[in-house]
C-alpha cells in the first residue's frame, strides 16, 4: 500500500482517538486537564519544530512569543472586552512582528549562540512585564475575567472538555502548517539551511529571508498558543508566561524527544514527558527534595542516548524489527 496513503489512515484514526478520548473516560476533571494541557504544549511544540526542526535553529526564547500572546490578549479583554477569539489575530500579529524583529540581529548567528541570543531575549521579555506593572500587573500577576455564562464567543466554559476540543483543534491547525511547509518549497530550502548554510547560500536560496519567515510563522503560532493558555488557566504572572524551563526550554525537549524535525514528534513527545512529569511528581515528590528531577531527567538522558533522534525513530526501528 501507498506510504503517504497509510500515513493518512494513520493521521485520521488517531483524530477520531483524540476526539474520542473525553467520552471515553470516567475521570472527567484532573485527567481531562492534564490531556488538555498535553494538547496544548503538543501545539506549542510543533510551532518550535518549525524553526528548530526544519532550519535547526535551536531557539531558547519562544515563551517570549508565548508571554506576548498571552498578555496582549488578556489585556485587550479586560481594557477593551475584546473576544479573545479576535485576540488571538492580535496576538498573532505581535508575535510575528516580534519574531521578525528578533530574526533581523540574529539569523546570523548559528549553534548556540543563536540558543544564547534567543534565552536572553525571553528573559529580557520576563523583566519587562515583571517592571511594567501598569500594565502588566507585574509580579502579581493578570487574571482573566470570568463570566460562567460567556460560553464559545468570549471562549470560557464551565466544563473543561470544551478546551480539549479547541487545544485539540490548535494541535490539529499548527500540525497541518507543519506538514505544508516541510513539503513545499519554503520546507526544502529550510532543511537546504539546515544541511549547509554556506552551501545553501552557493545554490542561490536566501538564508536570511527563509529563516525570519520561518521564525514569524513559528513565533505568531506561539502566541497564539499563549492566548489558549490563558483563557483555559485564567491566570498568569511574568515568571509563568515567560519561563524559561517551564515553556521554552520544555517545548524544545518535547521535540527532541519525540523527533524533531518530524510530523508527528510533538505529539509523541508531550505524551511521553507530560505524563511522566505527572507520575513523578505524585510518587516521587515525597520521598525527598529533587528525587521526581532526578529520575525524570535520568530518563531523557537514557533516551537521548540510546537514540538521538527520538522516539519516532525508535518507534519505526522496531515496525521495522516485527516486519522483519
């Protein structure tokens, strides 16, 4: 049979899966957030995998583009009691600036120093909305207004199965984004990029123009994401919105773990390390400071080890065992 055709089967049984799953379930509260959320992060990865993934420009700074969205967002709520359905395109379009304007004195830059000049503009980002407490609220933090009547146009429910649907929809449109740029021009030219700069260059293919228009598609979804975020925990400070362990750092090694560079890694990667987050923090947090670190780190290095590529190309080597 057909590769791509299979692929297909493959992508539309798992959406049916992923639709089906909260009817599935008989504990509709904690496990419903935790899938949520795994959607969510899921999306926000496959944003990164854009840059990082297909140019290999391995960006530290992404919770910069997901703190814009976020709070750009909630802002224009509270001020302006604008639906964040419309805040998003707001959101969108700042992030994206954003993104441009950090690619201009960057792009040049390759392996970690381009990590280093992105985790300083995230935390750059993080001081300024802790200082900017106007608007910001800074350190205290912003919360989102609630109404339990507001419903789909203000996007807040009393139910959490409602922003399954909707962080499922957002995995969904970035996954589809994904898939369409690595298969189109702009696709092969950022994997020319991520091949051989120099060599890249020689075939005449504009380094500097295909990074910032990867990085402005990849920071606008981001922010986006960081609108979803914000509507579904209703709350957030600087410290949260631009973490840098908690969204950059971890949305990096959600596609390093499940395959970077591929369709589906994102996906498999949150499913593996949100979960085992999870596990370790409820059996492991207990029994002394560090321990649930200790062991889910040991865990990552084991995979990154046994194969750097990622859960995805373990997954085919052992299909590939069974046909064998």
């Amino acid at each position: 049979m057909n590769t791509k055709l299979v692929q297909r089967y493959c992508s539309l049984a798992l959406f049916i899966l992923l639709c089906s799953i909260p009817w599935l379930l008989t504990d509709q509260g904690y496990a419903i957030r935790v899938l949520t959320l795994l959607l969510l992060f899921a999306a926000m990865a496959q944003s990164w995998n854009i840059v990082g993934g297909l140019a290999n420009q391995i960006s530290l700074g992404h919770a910069a583009f997901f703190g814009i969205g976020a709070y750009a967002s909630t802002i224009l709520l509270i001020r302006f009691g604008l639906s964040p359905w419309l805040g998003i395109l707001v959101a969108m379009i700042l992030a994206g600036l954003t993104g441009g304007l950090l690619s201009l004195p960057t792009m040049k830059l390759r392996g970690h120093y381009f990590a280093l000049a992105t985790l300083a503009f995230g935390e750059v980002m993080r001081a300024i909305a802790n200082t900017w407490s106007s608007v910001t609220g800074g350190p205290v933090g912003i919360s989102v207004p609630f109404s339990p009547n507001a419903g789909l146009g203000m996007m807040q429910f009393k139910s959490t199965i409602p922003y399954y649907f909707i962080m499922l929809g957002a995995l969904t449109i970035t996954t589809y984004i994904f898939w369409k740029i690595s298969h189109s021009k702009l696709g092969y030219e950022l994997r020319a990029v991520k091949a051989n700069v120099d060599s890249a260059e020689v075939i005449g293919i504009d380094t500097t123009r295909t990074k910032i228009i990867a990085a402005v598609i990849s920071a606008a979804l981001m922010g986006a994401c960081g609108v979803l975020y914000a509507q579904f925990n209703f709350f957030f400070d600087p410290d949260s919105a631009f973490s840098l362990v908690g969204i950059s750092i971890r949305v990096a090694l959600i596609c390093i773990i499940g395959g970077i560079g591929t369709v589906f890694g994102p996906l498999i990667g949150a499913c593996f390390l949100l979960p085992l987050e999870e596990i370790f923090n409820a059996f492991l947090s207990g029994k002394g400071a560090g321990y649930s670190q200790l062991a889910y780190g040991l865990i990552l290095i084991s995979i990154i080890l046994l194969e750097p590529r990622g859960l995805t190309t373990l997954f085919k080597q052992a299909v590939q065992r069974i046909k064998a």
